[in-house]
C-alpha cells in the first residue's frame, strides 16, 4: 500500500515542495500526486530491495523555477530556487537529505555518512559562493541546546585576524532551546562544525513557530530531535517561521517539519493576474439613504470573505516546503 494513497497522508503534505525520505521505493516505482512533479533517488533498482529512498514534489505552478543540481549520492538531492523567479536576493539551494544511524548496518556496511558529510562539505563550500544554503531532512543527529552553531564574539576586533577574508561576522547569537534534553553525537559535532565554518544557523528551538525546539522523534523506546531545518545566517530574515508539526502515528514516527520562506515575487501562472484585475466600481453620490447604509456596514463583524483574500494573497509570496519521513 502506497501512503499517497491514503487522503490523510496527502491532507497532511500541501506545502509547495514537499520531500518525502524513507519511501522505500525502487527507481521504476511511480509515485504521483496530484498537481506536483516529482523526482527520486533510491537506493537500488532491485525491486527485492526497496530500503531508503527520497522522493522531492514540487508543485506544478513554481516548477519554472525549481531545478534539480545533484543526486549523485543514493540519500541525497540538491535542487535551486532560481533567485529571479521567486524575488530572492540570490539563488537558494536546497539539501534534502536522509543520513542513517551510524550503528546502523547500512552505514557499517557502506559508510555512506562520512560520503554525505564529506560532499556537503564540499557543496556548501561552492554554492556559498553563488547562492543561499538550506539543509532539511532526517539527519539523526543530536545536538545538546548548549552547543552552539557560531562563533562566540565574532565582532570583537581580536578575531578578525583568525577569521577567513570571506567570513562576514553577523549578530545572530540567539541560544537554541531543546523540549528535552539529549547530549551532542558524532553527527551532531560535525553539523556545528559546519555550521561554524560556513555560517549556518540550525532552525530548530530558536524560531518563530518552534521556539522550545519540540521533539522530531517518537518511538517505543524514547524520543529525540532528529529532524533539522538548517539555512545560511545572511537567509534568516526570509524565514517566515519554522514549525514541528503535531505527531499522527499512523503517518511516520517523525513529526513533519516544515520551512516557510518568504518570496517578494513569484513568477509564473499563480502570479501572472495582471489581466484579470477586476474594474473599479463607478463613483457613488452621497446621500442621506447611502449615508445610514454606510453606518450599518460599520457594525457589520462579518469579514471572512476578507480574511480569506488576504490569506490568499500572503500565501502568493511564500514558499512553503515540508519534509517528512514516510
């Protein structure tokens, strides 16, 4: 049984991009949902081994300025928000990623994680220098709220001599909170030290929309915040809110996690209304009947049909992306 079948599922995932880890699928699965395209990369094209997987949806009305860079690696996607396109300051990409356990006998048997870290590494390295980076998905790493993601009085004068010529000091140095306590492991120091090299900031616990940093993982035996959301510093301020969404065991043991950014223009048909404004209505003359109608529309309290065309008018400029293990 495909969960995209299953009409809770897909109530749950609407966002414009919409990325999907674990579908256990193989590369001649088709999977489909309405009104997006989708693109893949599985582990193996034996259907007898359908383990892993990732699966990216982008809506069909912004697929003008979504392009997929890189999938070299079976547990990871690389995709570009044209800058132009969505009224960015410069072209963001997006690492959808799923990194598994280091206990586990996938990762002992292939090391893929240490290939995942090595060629982030590398990555974030060229595409700081032409664009914004975002990093989503499952990364299984646990990160203790006391670790930080910068450097401590990177504006003192004294640092500005160790730092790279590059490195552009910000002032984000907001303490990151966790909803329980969990002590830092392997991937988590090699997310602060990439953090801290590149300028990133993890999303999770310091937020608006996820300011206790809520839990990403539930199971039998525990949970913990496995689930990340981690951008440039200089993209912050297109950061609506960042949220953990409620947990629906019958969809995933994680909890969706979901990115709001803000686009000052989206190109494309959802945009292109320019022809279909409607007409301004004909000048009224006043008087004394118009006059108390007028009053009376006052005290109306009804402004639903209000709301819902300013609601429509917001989510005209925002890019709204989920990521969530199946």
């Amino acid at each position: 049984m495909s969960k995209l079948n299953d009409q809770n599922f897909r109530e749950k995932i609407k966002s414009d991009i919409v990325f999907l880890s674990e579908t256990h699928s193989f590369s001649k699965d088709v999977l489909y949902l309405e009104g997006y395209k989708c693109f893949v990369n599985c582990r193996s094209t034996e259907s007898s081994r359908k383990r892993g997987g990732l699966a990216v949806f982008v809506k069909r009305t912004i697929i003008g300025g979504v392009k997929l860079v890189d999938k070299s690696l079976s547990d990871m996607l690389w995709f570009k928000l044209d800058h132009t396109y969505f009224g960015l300051k410069r072209d963001l990409y997006i690492f959808f990623v799923y990194i598994s356990p280091s206990n586990s006998s996938y990762t002992l048997r292939t090391g893929m994680d240490k290939e995942i870290f090595e060629k982030l590494e590398t990555d974030i390295s060229n595409f700081n220098s032409v664009g914004e980076v975002m990093i989503m998905g499952d990364l299984n790493a646990h990160i203790e709220s006391k670790e930080i993601d910068f450097i401590c009085d990177e504006l003192n004068d004294p640092l500005e001599d160790f730092l790279p010529p590059n490195y552009i000091a910000d002032n984000v140095q907001i303490k990151r909170n966790t909803q329980m306590p969990q002590r830092t492991n392997s991937y988590g120091k090699s997310i602060l030290e990439m953090c801290t090299s590149s300028q990133l900031r993890i999303l999770n616990g310091r937020t608006l929309g996820d300011s206790i940093g809520k839990v990403t993982y539930h199971s039998y035996n525990g949970t913990s915040i496995d689930d990340y959301c981690i951008c440039s510093s200089t993209f912050l301020s297109n950061i609506l809110n960042f949220r953990i969404e409620d947990f629906h065991p019958n969809n995933s043991d994680h909890c969706q996690i979901t990115v709001n950014i803000f686009c000052s223009n989206i190109l494309g048909p959802k945009q292109d209304t320019c022809n279909n404004l409607r007409k301004l209505p004909p000048v009224i003359r006043w008087s004394p009947i118009r006059e108390q109608k007028f009053i009376e529309n006052l005290n109306y309290d009804s402004f639903n049909n209000i709301c819902t065309k300013t609601e429509k008018l917001i989510a005209n400029e925002n890019v709204l992306i989920t990521a969530q293990q199946t």
